[in-house]
C-alpha cells in the first residue's frame, strides 16, 4: 500500500463521515446503494463509519458525475480511459465520468472482458480509498492498483488495503481479521441491495 | 449510462474492441531515438498521471528522449513490469487499460514502488540516568 505524501488522513474528531450526492445527477436509489456497499467494505475493517445524508454542501464527502471539463483542472475523456478520481482527506470530493457505461449490480458472470462497461462498485471502493488517504498500490491484486479491466469486478479488500487503512486509522474493533464484522453504515442496512 | 446489470448491455458495448488510447498501440516497439508522428500525445499521457514533471510546459516534441524513456522506466517500476524504457508491447497492453485518474507519481515521488510503510520497533534501553532510544527498521 502507498500513503498520499504527508499522510493526510481524517482528524480524529471526524470519523464519523457523511456523504452526498449531487442532486443534479438525480441518481437512483439502485446507484446510491452500490455507494453504501462500496462505503461499507472500508468501515467493515476500519474505525470509521458513513452515513449517506441530503445535504450535498455540507458533508464531508461528495460524490458526482460529471462529463470532460468539470472545474477541478482534471477533464474526463469520454468512455473508458480514466473512469474517475478522488482528492485525499479532507477534500472528500469524489468525481467519475459520466460518460462511462456502468454497470450497477454486481452479477458480473456473463460479462465479456472486450466490453466498453465498466463496474460501479469495483470503481467506487478504488476511489474512496483515496478519500481515506490511500495512494496506488504497485500490488496488482490490491484494490488501490491503479487500473481496472472492463469486465472485471474487484471489490473485495485484500491484506495490502486493509494494512494501510488501518495503518491510517486503526482497526474496526469489531474487525476479527477473517470475515469482515457485520455493517457499520446506517445507509447498509436500509439499501435495497443488501 | 447506468446499466442494471451485465445482461443489459447492448451489443454495441458487448462486442466493442475499441480502447481509449488506442493511438498508443502505434507506438509498440518505440525506444530512445526515434522520432515518431504523434508521440507527443503519450508524453502527454505520463505527465497526467505524474510520470513527466509539471515543469516541463505542455509543447511536447514526437522525439522519443530522456524524458520519455525516465517516464517509461519508472511506469514500468511501478507496475511491476521489465523496465526497458522502451514502449514494448506488454507497457502499451498495461497503458490502454482504463484506470483511475489520479497519479500515481504525486510531487516527483512515486506512491506506488515505494512499497510499504517502514515500520520501526522503538524500545529504551535503561542504561545512565538518561534512558537511550533504540530503534530497529524493520
């Protein structure tokens, strides 16, 4: 795993986060919950929680799709080549190109790797590393590894996340180092995925 | 686009052989020396995600030189692959590969093959009235 330099983490005063989305997206609740899942895999293993609320000016990260030129001096490029990118704690501004085909549920059997979708949620858990203070990771398997093939779904931490999230902020105390403890994120439990 | 799932996708995206940077792939087999129309564009391409400094201005030349093959070197480095310095068919395969837009070199430093934390075990050895700290780099 690769810390941003300096280390720049949340304040201990701020580990319970919240997020929005940008309400000109009108995203659907199918889209929100890839988020809460994705969100839940790093408090599933970390002593830091999230709660999705309305309020896109003031929480602590926010999240919206956006096409080319949107302002932060880093332009998307249209489908597939860069799919997204997020700004290291306390920015919590977390942006994906809107002109990607993304694919919002997680059965990814029939996927053929030669397409030009890609998975939601495989992005989503990339990208919040970020916002937690992770940089790439050169392990290919991590999920902090900088690229994603089309086709393929990638959400599950391995060893090199987890030992640098809670290199950042600790463990989960509920976090028994197997199986991730049961979900920490209020938006989890109400999602129509779980 | 928001697809439901994978089944909904059209055969449009299901059968598509199209990469973004697909221009690339005309650079297999480039090295240090050569002069080739459009390169400028993969310079273009190592200085977004932190491979080229921000110092060197945005007129890039087609010439493949020092600044290139360095940016190459240290992609390669960090993606694990054999560093050549040369765009060899298995860099331009890892490069077309969608990927997430931050860098992966951030200040001159790469994140990346920089590898693990070090982390040091400190103990106090009790030794004289004033106790000596020991650290071990592991």
């Amino acid at each position: 795993y690769a810390l941003f330099p300096g280390e720049p983490r949340w304040p201990r005063d701020r580990r319970d986060l919240t997020y929005a989305f940008d309400p000109r997206n009108k995203l659907t609740d199918e889209v929100k919950s890839v988020f809460a899942r994705a969100f839940g895999r790093w408090s599933d293993v970390t002593a830091l929680s999230f709660t999705n609320v309305e309020s896109f000016s003031s929480s602590d990260i926010t999240i919206g799709f956006y096409t080319g030129d949107h302002g932060d001096g880093e332009s998307f490029d249209g489908v597939l080549g860069t799919l997204a990118h997020a700004f290291s704690p306390p920015s919590g501004k977390f942006h994906l190109d809107a002109d990607e085909n993304w694919v919002v549920s997680g059965d990814l059997d029939s996927f053929l790797s030669v397409t030009a979708a890609v998975d939601l949620e495989s992005v989503a858990v990339h990208e919040i590393g970020h916002l937690l203070g992770l940089g790439h990771s050169s392990v290919e398997e991590s999920i902090m590894y900088p690229t994603i093939t089309t086709g393929k779904r990638k959400v599950d931490l391995t060893s090199d996340d987890v030992e640098g999230i809670q290199y950042l902020y600790g463990a989960n105390p509920n976090f028994n180092g197997t199986s991730p403890p049961a979900a920490t994120t209020r938006e989890r439990d109400t999602g129509s995925f779980s | 686009w928001f697809f439901p799932n994978s089944t909904a996708i059209p055969p449009s995206l299901r059968n598509t052989t199209r990469v973004f940077w697909d221009a690339f792939s005309n650079f297999t087999g480039c090295h240090r020396g050569q002069n080739v129309d459009g390169l400028f564009r993969i310079k273009k391409y190592f200085q977004r995600f932190g491979y080229i400094p921000e110092t060197f201005t945005g007129n890039f030349t087609d010439d493949f030189d020092d600044i290139l093959k360095s940016a190459i070197e240290l992609y390669q480095k960090n993606f694990r692959l054999n560093v050549t310095g040369q765009l060899d068919a298995l860099t331009i395969k890892h490069i077309v590969v969608p990927r997430c837009g931050n860098p992966d070199v951030v200040n001159g430093t790469s994140l990346m093959h920089s590898g693990r934390r070090k982390t040091f075990e400190v103990s106090f050895s009790p030794g004289g009235k004033v106790p000596r700290l020991h650290t071990v780099k592991r």
